[in-house]
C-alpha cells in the first residue's frame, strides 16, 4: 500500500512539473488547459502565468523532497494538506466561468487523488 502511495504522489509531482513547464514556455495554452482565459485585457497575464508556474514547481518540488526524506505518515499528512490547492484551482476556474469539466472534472479530479495518496499514506 505505501508503494502505491508512494508512486502517486510522485506523479502528482511530475505532474505539477509539467503544468509549470507549460505555463513557463507555452503559457496562453497552459492557461486555457487550467480553464482560464489564455490572455486579458487591463492586466499583465504573463505575471499571472509565472505565479502559477512558480507555485506549481514549488509544490512538486516539496513533493520529492517528502518523498526522498520523510516516512510515510508525514508525506501522507503533506499531500492531503496540498490537495486544498487543486480545490482552490477548480474554485477559481468555477469563479471566473470556466467549463465545469475542466473545473471539476480535471481539478476535482486532482484533489481527490491527492487526498487518497494522502490518506493512504496515513493508513500504512
């Protein structure tokens, strides 16, 4: 059961290396994947963008290291805490009038997993 964990919670983290990457280098197309306007008028949507990628790679980088340093309680106890980002996620994009497939569906989806990873980790 830890292993499975374990890899889950890896590939949340790859996963938010990825959206980082792709809000760093194609950040239009990132935005519209997260479900958000890719551009906006009156602000500076690159500042925007470079947040969200920042946050992204931050987090995904505090994932490997629990990973690699942490027993599985306290891993378990960070990834169910982290899970609060992508509801914050699927809340904005539902804010802002996005689909709710991408709202839910791809966010949602994400906090769910992230707290079973969590939650697993807890039990083993």
């Amino acid at each position: 059961m830890v292993t499975t964990a374990y890899v889950i919670a890896a590939l949340v983290g790859i996963g938010l290396v990825v959206v980082s990457l792709r809000f760093f280098f194609v950040p239009e197309a990132a935005a519209k994947a997260y479900g958000v306007p890719g551009s906006a008028s009156g602000m500076d949507a690159g500042a925007y963008f470079s947040v969200k990628a920042v946050r992204d790679l931050g987090t995904a980088l505090a994932i490997f290291v629990m990973i690699a340093v942490a027993d599985a309680h306290t891993l378990g106890w960070v990834i169910l805490v982290m899970s609060i980002i992508p509801v914050g996620d699927a809340l904005i994009v539902a804010r802002r009038g996005g689909h709710p497939s991408i709202s839910w569906g791809i966010h949602g989806a994400t906090a769910l997993v992230s707290a079973a990873a969590g939650v697993l980790l807890l039990l083993a």
